[in-house]
C-alpha cells in the first residue's frame, strides 16, 4: 500500500510539473505571438509609409511634368529613369518586401526626382531668358524692318523727286513768222499766206542735276487743224511709248547751263500756203514735254 501510494505521489507530482512547463510554455507562445503581431503591425507601417513617401514622389513628379508642359520633353531619359525605378519599388513592396531595400532604393529615388526638378527650373530659366532675348530680338528685327522701310521709301521718294526735277526745263518758248525775200533777205510777219520761214526760240534752263552731255531736242509745230507740220513722213520719236511726229529736230550739247536756242522750220516749194489760227508749239526732251508755247497767224 505504502509503495502504491508513493507511485500515485510520484505521477501527481509528474502532472503537476508537466501542467506548469504547459503552462510557462503556453505563456511564453503567447509573449512570441504577442511580439510577432507587433513586429508585423510594426512592418506594415513601415510598408505604407514607404507607400506614401512613393506615391508623395510620382504625384509631385507627374505634377512637375504637367506644370512645364512641352519643355519635360528635353528631359525625358531621366523621366524614364524615375518611373521605372517606381515601379521597381511597387514590386518590392507588393512581394518580398525588405525595409532597408525599399528605403535605399527610395532615397535614391527622391534624389533623382529632385535633380528632375532642379534641371527643370533651370530649363524653365533659361528658355523664359531665352523667350525674352527672342521677343527682344524680334523687337528689334521689326524695328528695324521698319526703319530700312521707312529708308527705303525716303530713298524712293527722294529718287522719284530726283527724277521730277533731273529734266531740262523750255523757258519763254516763242515763235515767229517770216517772209523771206531775194538773197536771203527776210522779213518779219503776221500774214499766213506771206509765211515761209518759223523761228522757235527758247532758253533750256539750268539744271545740275542734268547729266551733261549731247541729246536731241524736238519741236512740234502743231496747226490749226492739230496736225504737226513735217519736213518728211520719217520725222518722228518716241515719247511715253509712242511714236509721234516732229517738225524740227536739234542736238543740243547740254551742259548744265542756261543757253539760248532758236530752230528754224523752212517751207518747201510743194506746201501749200500756211494756215489762218493758233499755233500750238510743244518742246520735248529726254522723253518728257520741256515747255510749250503758241502764236497765230492772220
């Protein structure tokens, strides 16, 4: 009896032992739990800050590439370069997950979107600087466009009123009948049937501005009728693009002076008698009409 109840001694005291070391293990699973659920919750923390810190990056990124519109463009390697490493991030934090990685390679990342930022203001910089010097220069292109415009048309002006006044100008045109006698002799008259000879005189004026040198003067005697009198069908030139007659032609060596210049018309045994009216005398010379003027016979 006394060894029977020294085994039922022994076996409690087994239980007892064994339900304590349950007992402290059970406690001891229950801290290890207890320490994992807070090293995991830790982690997951730590996960969706790194998320944020992420997304922080791409929005601020996209944000800056929208700001600067077509310029991001310049800068589109290393826009590549940043969404790459993102979506190298992303995978990490959506698999094997390791919290020194991710945050090295999150730095990393963070410096290249700021030297993204960087580089782009800079661009931003110069390119304003560079749009200004533009603007200014166009300024000044059309300023002086203007201005060799406004040149331009002085010298135009100035060459057309060089032109105008470049003629040689028919002063006091006059013109008088006469009857020549024997041997030469000559007799002034107002008769149309006694006229045989017109003398047209004039003075060609002064005119620097002329190039000196030898050139025709014409002179159309125009009667009554308006028909110009002709020595023969072959007596014409040309004016404004016409060819019209003359009844005198003289070569006049023009030097810029004023000289005195008288042209004789003679009438030929064959014309019939002079007309009764107004005479018209026109001048012309170097393709333009120099002076003009009339007489009239009885």
């Amino acid at each position: 009896m006394e060894e029977q109840s020294s085994g039922v001694r022994k076996y409690k005291m087994y239980l007892a032992i064994l339900g304590i070391l349950i007992l402290v293990l059970a406690f001891w699973l229950f801290i290890q739990r207890s320490q994992l659920l807070k090293l995991v919750h830790e982690k997951e923390t730590e996960k969706n800050e790194l998320q944020h810190e992420l997304d922080s990056v791409v929005v601020e990124h996209n944000k800056i590439k929208v700001e600067y519109g077509a310029l991001s463009d310049s800068l589109r390697a290393k826009d590549s370069l940043i969404q790459a490493n993102a979506v190298e991030i992303r995978k990490l934090l959506d698999t094997q997950w390791e919290y020194n990685k991710v945050r090295k390679k999150l730095a990393m990342l963070q410096v290249v979107a700021q030297g993204y930022i960087r580089q782009m203001d800079s661009l931003y910089t110069v390119n304003r600087e560079l749009t200004a010097e533009n603007e200014k220069v166009k300024a000044q292109v059309v300023t002086e466009r203007n201005r060799n415009q406004g040149l331009m048309k002085d010298k135009e002006d100035l060459k057309e009123k060089m032109n105008q006044a470049a003629f040689i100008k028919a002063y006091d045109v006059t013109a008088s009948a006469w009857k020549v006698k024997g041997g030469g002799k000559e007799t002034q008259t107002d008769k149309a049937n006694r006229t045989e000879r017109l003398k047209v005189c004039f003075t060609l004026g002064e005119n620097p501005l002329v190039p000196a040198g030898k050139r025709p003067i014409y002179v159309r005697i125009q009667r009554p009728d308006n028909v110009v009198v002709q020595k023969t069908k072959y007596d014409v030139f040309t004016y404004n693009g016409q060819t019209i007659p003359y009844s005198v032609r003289e070569d006049v060596n023009y030097i810029g002076k004023a000289q005195n210049l008288c042209v004789i018309w003679n009438k030929r045994d064959n014309d019939i008698a002079a007309m009764k009216g107004k005479y018209i005398i026109s001048v012309f010379a170097d393709d333009k009409e120099i002076g003009e003027g009339s007489f009239e016979l009885k």
